[in-house]
C-alpha cells in the first residue's frame, strides 16, 4: 500500500490497530465492511480483534473463508464483540472473503491494485458483499484520501465523499478532524440531511 510515512488512519484510539489499516489491506476492508450503526472507532478496531483472536496466518480472506460459519460467528462473538450485531456482521465477513478469493485471488489489496481508473475502481469495490452505494464511495474516497490510491476520475465516482467536506472516515487525518466529522455528522442529523447532502 502507500508509505506509512505519508498514509494513516488514526480512527480507534490505538496505535497499533490503525497501523494494521494501513499495513494490511484485508483489515482495511474489513474495517469498512464494519463500519455501519456503531462508532468508526469500534468499527476500524474490529480487524485488530479478530487478527488477535484468530492470529496472523488465519487472518487472511482465505482463512476465514475456510473456517466453519458457525466457528467464524462464535469467534466474533467473543467479549468484547466485534460489533453490535455480530452475527449478522460474522455471515458479512465471511461471504466478503469468499468474493474477496474467488475474485481477486485472496488478496484484498487487487480490489484496487493496477486500476487505472475510478469507473473500474467502483465496479470493484461495488461488487464486494455488504458493500452498498454509499459504502462503495466511501471506501473510494479513503483509499484516496488517506492512502493515496486515487485513480483518474476517482472523485466523481465517490461524489460527495471527495470534496473536501469532512463526511466521513476518507477525512479522519487526526483527533482534530475526526472531531470535525462527528460536529458536521450531527449538524447533518438535526437538520434532516444525509451524509451525502
């Protein structure tokens, strides 16, 4: 992925947990795939979790892929759960992995490796289990935004998520603006609108 020197994500509260973000592209999928009806930072925090639960070799698409649904679930489970709906979120993941297998030979980081273009880029990403359309432009705008995997056309097909309103977890670059994202999410919210208005 991009340098660590340049690239980070400092969302959880936990150095090591945001530097697995950054240094290993499943986490970061899983990470996003989790990011929904709980905080960024429980959500971010989840691939650090299952990466101590299961170890470095079965953390891998491959490795939950093969491991028994139920074995899976069981595991996401654990206390602290991964997230608040584990169950649902343990079938996400695993059907993620498969697709992640199947179509990009286990490797999460050729979802977006060697596309030269944000068209092909959301095909993509867009495919994945789990993955709807706001979603989709998120994760677009993070990996631009924060790890510089931004190709031609990436901004109108993460569109609102590119500018430079801070939305979402593609503009968390520091405590300070991750503050920012909360104030302008609950702005959004008293007055009705969306993340995408």
């Amino acid at each position: 992925m991009a340098s660590s020197l340049t690239a980070s994500i400092p969302i959880t509260g936990d150095a090591e947990a945001d530097a697995l973000l950054v240094d290993d592209p499943f986490a970061l999928v899983i990470g996003m795939l989790l990011d929904q009806q709980v905080s960024m930072e429980l959500a971010f925090a989840g691939p650090a979790k299952l990466r101590q639960r299961l170890g470095a070799e079965r953390f891998t698409a491959g490795g939950i892929a093969a491991m028994d649904p139920a074995d899976f679930e069981a595991v996401c489970r654990e206390k602290p759960a991964i997230h608040r709906f584990p169950a649902a979120m343990a079938k996400r993941i695993h059907d993620l992995c498969g697709h992640i297998v199947e179509h990009h030979d286990g490797e999460a980081a050729k979802i977006w490796k060697g596309v030269r273009s944000g068209d092909a880029l959301h095909a993509r990403v867009a495919a994945l289990p789990g993955f709807g359309a706001e979603k989709t432009k998120i994760f677009i705008a993070l990996l631009a935004k924060r790890l510089g995997r931004a190709p031609a056309g990436w901004e109108e097909v993460a569109a609102p998520f590119s500018d430079d309103v801070p939305r979402s977890i593609a503009d968390v670059s520091s405590p300070e603006t991750l503050a920012l994202v909360r104030q302008w999410k609950r702005a959004q919210k008293a007055a009705g609108k969306s993340k995408q208005d």
